[in-house]
C-alpha cells in the first residue's frame, strides 16, 4: 500500500490539481510585460545622474582638501546616486566631524557613509564647513 496520490508501487500518479497553480505563476510573475512595472532610467537620465555623481565628488573633495584640520588627500571619496563614502584617515574626532560634515552640506548628497580611520588627534577641530562653496572648473 502507498501513500496518497501513489500507487502500489510508490510511483506518482499525474493529477489535474496542479495545472491552475502552474498556470497563476506566469500570470503573476508576469505582470511588469503589461505595464505594471518600472521601465527603468532612460540613458539620458543615467547620464545626468552619473554627471551629478561627478559634481558632488569635485565638490566633496575640493571642501575636504581646503579644510586645515582635514588636508588634501587623505580622504578618498565615491559618490552612487548622491550617496558619499568617505575613505582613509584623519587626525582626530574634530577632523573627522568636520570631514563629515562637509560632505553632509555638499549640494545633492542624501547619505554620507563614514569608512574614515581614526588617528590620534585633537578632540576638537576649527571646521570651515558651513560656508558656500565654488568648485573651480
């Protein structure tokens, strides 16, 4: 004797309760080829977003390398889509809030994600950050 839906010899038996299940999942699955999903950026919005990425990090580290406490090439920054990592060292908590902090008012930016490494330093730091800011051409 077998289980349900078996036979004798253990074998499965095809039934017709699986058909409608196998027939939703195309239907659902689907779904995005009647409209229903997003199209995606077109190339020209790509584009304005990859040079807006281009922008901020100009603007990042031009604020970063006119900063005293900060110095111009110790921090390496990528930008995605407006989000700003900040990489390498600083000397002191004061340096990195006021590395952080430039990156934070920089014009587009909606993340700023610190992967900075803290060296002995002054706790405390002047910081020109809050001021406006013309990336050279």
């Amino acid at each position: 004797m077998g289980f349900p839906g078996h036979g004798a010899t253990g074998v499965s038996r095809p039934t017709n309760k699986g058909w409608m299940g196998m027939a939703l999942v195309p239907l659902v699955a689907g779904c995005s080829l009647f409209g229903g999903g997003d199209p995606g950026p077109t190339p020209q919005e790509v584009a304005r977003l990859a040079a807006e990425d281009v922008r901020i990090r100009r603007e990042v580290e031009a604020r970063l390398a006119a900063e005293p406490s900060v110095g111009a090439g110790r921090v390496r920054v990528t930008v995605t889509g407006g989000e700003v990592q900040l990489h390498g060292s600083v000397a002191g908590f004061g340096a990195l809030r006021c590395a952080v902090s430039n990156a934070e008012l920089t014009p587009g930016v909606v993340l700023v994600i610190d992967f900075l490494v803290l060296q002995p330093g002054a706790s405390t730091a002047r910081c020109l950050a809050p001021r406006f800011f013309t990336v050279p051409a």
